[in-house]
C-alpha cells in the first residue's frame, strides 16, 4: 500500500514530537515526545508503507521490524536500563488499535513501576472481561 494522507506513521516527520531512532529500508522505529512521561522510553516499530495491520506485512517487513527490535531493545537498555519488557501489537478496534497503520509497541517495564508485574494479559483474564455465552 502506499502512504496515507492524514496517517501519523506514514509522515512521521510532520510531528516535531515524533523522533526518528533508527530506520532500515522498510521501517522506522519511533519515539513520541507525549508518549515518554509515563512511558519512558518506549516506542514503536512501524513500516514505512502504509498496512492496517501486522497480518499484512511483507517477509521484507518481518525481517526489517525484528532487526529494528534488536537494534531498540540496545538502544533502551543503554538509555533507561528497564528491567523489562512488553512487546504488543494491537489488531482492530476490540483491541483497542487507534492508528489503522501497522505498529509493534516496544515499553520498557521497570520494577519499582505500580504495575510491576502485570503484563498484557493481566487484564484480560479479569473474570469481568468474559464474554456471555454465546448461543
């Protein structure tokens, strides 16, 4: 697909707050200035042309986002020495995917932070999180 007019990932250097760390031929990963005070250091990797979801990524892409994740994980440890990771994609509006432009969340998890401990699956296991039989 090609880039999108209005679509934050496919211009990211429209936004003074979004920062280019590192890019290979078909991705970037980023770091938004707005994202940093309660997610320090985290980022994403998202490719460079526009796809709505990880499911529509290129072999290319693939190999692009985990050589980008290894150069990151260097980068952020170096940076803010986490004591963690977690590491998500978020497919479609249930699971809350707001940017319809493929993106790998990379946040850095430290022990001394309130929800040390608790990683995505936390709170979908919560008993209030189960569906109603379905008939």
């Amino acid at each position: 697909m090609t880039n999108q007019e209005n679509c934050p990932f496919c211009s990211p250097h429209r936004d003074p707050d979004q920062h280019i760390i590192f890019e290979n031929n078909t991705c970037y990963f980023l770091q938004h200035n707005k994202e940093q005070d309660v997610l320090e250091g985290s980022g994403v990797i998202v490719p460079k042309a526009h796809h709505k979801d990880a499911f529509h990524l290129t072999a290319e892409e693939w190999n692009d986002t985990n050589e980008l994740l290894q150069k990151a994980k260097e980068y952020v440890d170096k940076k803010f020495s986490p004591d963690g990771y977690t590491l998500g994609w978020n497919v479609g509006q249930a699971s809350n995917q707001t940017i319809l432009h493929s993106h790998l969340h990379v946040i850095p998890r430290y022990n001394d932070e309130p929800h040390a401990g608790k990683g995505l699956r936390h709170w979908l296991k919560k008993p209030d999180n189960k569906r109603a039989a379905v008939k």
